[in-house]
C-alpha cells in the first residue's frame, strides 16, 4: 500500500487515491528507472467496500485500500510486464527491472504498436461524493432497509415462515491513470456502487431478484430493490410447467441486456474481416452499410453518457469518443483497434471508453448501449397477448458466435402473460436463441430505467424466441 502522502480525500476518510499531481509524480519516478526502448505505466488507485447479507442479516463486510502499478517494458519487438503494490523506490527499481527482463525473454511481438504521444481527452465526471465517502454504517443501514422491505412484503403475504433474503452491496472509488515515456498521461477519478439481492420465499417455490448500479450512490433505491425482490418471489410461488417452444417473450431490463451486450463485443473489425463474427459475409467481407436488425434499432457508445459514464480512454491511453455502430438497423461501423486499423488503412475506433474502475464500459462493449424506447414495462405487458414474462437469465452462454446464438437458463421470476396479464408463474426454461435473430423479430423496444435495474438496457419484447426445454430449477 502506498503512504499516505501519495493520497487525496475524496469526501470521506474512506476512500483514498493518488491525485491528479501524485499520480505524475509517481509515474514520472517510475519512468525515470527505465532502460527499455519504451514504457507504459499502468495505475489503480483506490478503495473498494462491500457487504454481504444473507438470512436477514448482515454477514460480512469489508474496506481496502490499495494502489496497484503495472509496468510495460518494451524492448525491440518484445515486451512484457510486472506489477507491484509496493511504492518505495527499491521496489519500483525492481519491479522495473523484472519487466525488462521479461521483455528480453519474451517472443517479438509481430503486431507490436508504438506507445502513443500525448492525448486530448473529453472531461467526463464520473467521480460521486455520495459513493467516494459512502460508509459501512451507511451500507449496513442501506442493506437493513432492503431487508426491511422485503420482510414487509412477505408479511403482507400473511404466510407463515420467513422470506430468505441474501446479496451484496459493493462500491468503489479512486483513479485510473496510463502514461509511458513518450509523453502521454492520462488521469480519470470514478467511483461506482452495485447493490444486489435475492429473495427466497420458505417453503423454497418462489424466488425473487432485483439488482442495481450506478456512479451515485444517490441513485440507488435500496428500499425499491427489496420490494421488487420479494414481490418477485412471492409472485413465483409454486410455478406450473409450461411446454417448451417458440414465444413472444417480454424481456425485462436485466434480462435484454444479458442478450444484446453480445452486439459490443461482435463489432470487432478483424473478426467481422477474417469471419470470425456475425457481421462477416459469407464468402468474405463485412456486413458495413446493411441492414442487420430491426429498422427501430439503434447501437451506440458515449463515454460521456449519463447512465455510462466510462473512462475517456483505455489502457493504452487511446481517447474514446461517441461513435454511432448500428443505425436504424444498419452497421455503421465497426471497431478497429491500432495495429488492424494500420493494417487496414483506416483510423483506429475504440469506442466508448476504459473500463474504469466500477465497470463504466469497455471500447468493445462495455459502453456500448441499445436505444431506448418510449412505453414502460408495464405497457409492454399489457400489450401482450400471450407471452412469457422473463427478470433475467442465469448461465448464458455462446453457442455460435457467427450468428450470436446463445443458450442459458430463465431465473428468478418467469412468469405466463395472458391478455395483458400477468397471470401465473411458470417453471424455469433453457433458451437457445439467436441474438441476430432476436433483433429482427422485435415488436416493441422500451424505456430503460436505469436507477431500477442492473442496466441501461431497455425492456423489449420480441416474437418467436425458442425456449428449448424446461427445468424444475428455481
């Protein structure tokens, strides 16, 4: 851990990190024990707290502090790197050396890239007060009102025994910095919280989940993601079996979002280019300037986006900016990173920013968001003939990422849709569905709500999706 000069309050004694100016004093320290061609330094610096609850209690709860430095050796076409916690000069020096040496043996790199030069980076505030000093005492009283509201939920029930309640509050906050010898630094505060539970109700039918993040702790309603949780997993009890087979689905936030964050990470250019993905031709080339989706389908990536707000950069330091990938349904864009982008003659596009410390996005996907629509949730079910009604899956996975199909479990509250009803809870379903496929049989796209769900994704509903079997799994 480094020494408390190293450190800037940020709100509270909780949450300690390097400054904008000890973070370049650091890194130029460290780049002035370099003997390599070039080098990249590569910093986290904060704290992180979290609290676990379970069986109506809280059960753990911890804070660390810790700044962590990554060191990137180039030497010729060869590099490598180390890391170390360890902030003194001795064990900078060492930690230097040990890259370097691994630089030597390590094989050239034939698509090794330059570091890059200094950058210009667009100012995005994405460091909170109300997170930066959220406290354990606030996090314990947090976790108590989510209890709380669950337990008046099932109450309300008038059932007997008690509602099982379990999850996890985690937050952080400190700084992300990247600078090399060539001149660049880059230096971005954050902070972010996630605030997570499940319900089970006692004689183990129903169960409930609700899940939440956000920069500001402010945005967070612990009180609403009880209620949720709980009413989720009271309405779940004793499901009855459906049979499997093609149905218009109602895709809650949560649930949308663990299908179309697939579309991020299949905007990879040399993919696409090399028909690894599913915007290659066949035959070769690339789908760039058809259209892919649903004309009402929109893909875009700002690091500067309210319900995002991700790092400007990435680990290279590379500067995000807003990019437009798939428009009313046609591929814009795809992403190119720096050595394809120079292999392909074009200009390098990162998208959406750095990762950051709480998960702000990723230039691949992390960032990268599905316009919303304008009807809530309810509408969308109201709107439904008959339908499943999905919280979110478990398990997902890819099966073929040529043509994004995936395959994974319903949990947590799937629920049959009658004539704009939710009219009964339903046994759990695997599903093996194509998100290419997902998104050209959409009826309606809805309005995100980001402060009550895990993602920004909005709610949609969707014909023809392929439940493939049912599971007693709760």
């Amino acid at each position: 851990m480094a020494p408390k000069s190293l450190f800037t309050q940020a709100a509270q004694d909780a949450a300690q990190f390097l400054s904008r100016e000890a973070a370049r004093r650091l890194t130029d320290r460290i780049i002035s024990f370099s003997k390599a061609d070039s080098i990249r330094v590569n910093i986290t610096s904060g704290w992180t707290g979290n609290t676990r609850f379970a069986g109506g209690q809280v059960t753990t709860s911890g804070n660390t502090n810790d700044t962590s430095v990554t060191i990137q050796s180039t030497i010729g076409r060869r590099r490598a790197s180390a890391t170390t916690n360890v902030l003194d000069d001795e064990s900078l020096r060492r930690t230097v050396d040990l890259a370097e040496r691994l630089a030597r043996l390590s094989p050239e790199d034939p698509e090794l890239m330059p570091e890059l030069g200094p950058q210009q980076y667009m100012p995005i505030t994405n460091l909170f007060d109300s997170t930066a000093g959220l406290t354990p005492e606030q996090r314990v009283a947090a976790v108590n009102s989510l209890i709380g509201a669950g337990e008046a939920a099932w109450k309300g029930v008038n059932s007997p025994g008690s509602l099982f309640v379990a999850g996890f509050l985690d937050a952080d906050a400190g700084a992300t910095v990247v600078a090399n010898n060539k001149g660049l630094f880059a230096y971005q505060p954050s902070s972010s919280v996630r605030l997570s539970n499940t319900a089970r109700t006692p004689e183990g039918t129903g169960s409930g989940w609700a899940s939440a993040n956000a920069r500001d702790w402010k945005r967070l309603d612990p009180l609403y993601l009880g209620r949720r949780a709980a009413q989720k997993a009271v309405q779940s009890r004793s499901p009855l079996a459906v049979e499997p087979g093609f149905y218009t689905v109602v895709l809650e936030p949560a649930a949308a979002a663990q299908l179309v964050g697939q579309v991020g990470g299949a905007l990879n250019a040399r993919a696409a280019e090399e028909g690894r993905n599913a915007f290659a031709m066949r035959g070769g080339g690339t789908r760039l300037g058809q259209k892919v989706f649903d004309e009402r389908v929109t893909f875009y990536s700002d690091p500067a986006d309210p319900e995002v707000l991700a790092d400007p950069f990435d680990a290279e330091g590379f500067p995000a900016s807003r990019a437009v990938w798939i428009e009313n349904g046609v591929l814009k864009q795809l992403q190119y990173d720096r050595f394809w982008a120079q292999r392909k003659g074009v200009n390098a596009t990162m998208g959406g920013g750095g990762r950051g410390r709480g998960g702000g996005g990723g230039g691949g996907g992390g960032s990268i968001r599905m316009r919303s629509g304008t009807k809530t949730l309810d509408q969308l079910i109201a709107e439904t003939r008959r339908g499943i009604l999905v919280t979110h899956f478990f398990y997902t996975n890819v099966l073929d990422p040529r043509s994004m199909l995936l395959t994974g479990l319903t949990r947590d509250g799937t629920f049959l849709i009658e004539n704009g009803r939710v009219v009964r809870p339903v046994k759990n379903f695997r599903f093996n569905q194509s998100v290419m496929q997902m998104l050209n049989s959409i009826e309606e796209i809805g309005k995100s709500d980001p402060a009550q769900s895990a993602s920004p994704a909005p709610p949609m509903r969707v014909s023809d999706f392929n439940f493939a079997s049912v599971t007693d799994a709760v």
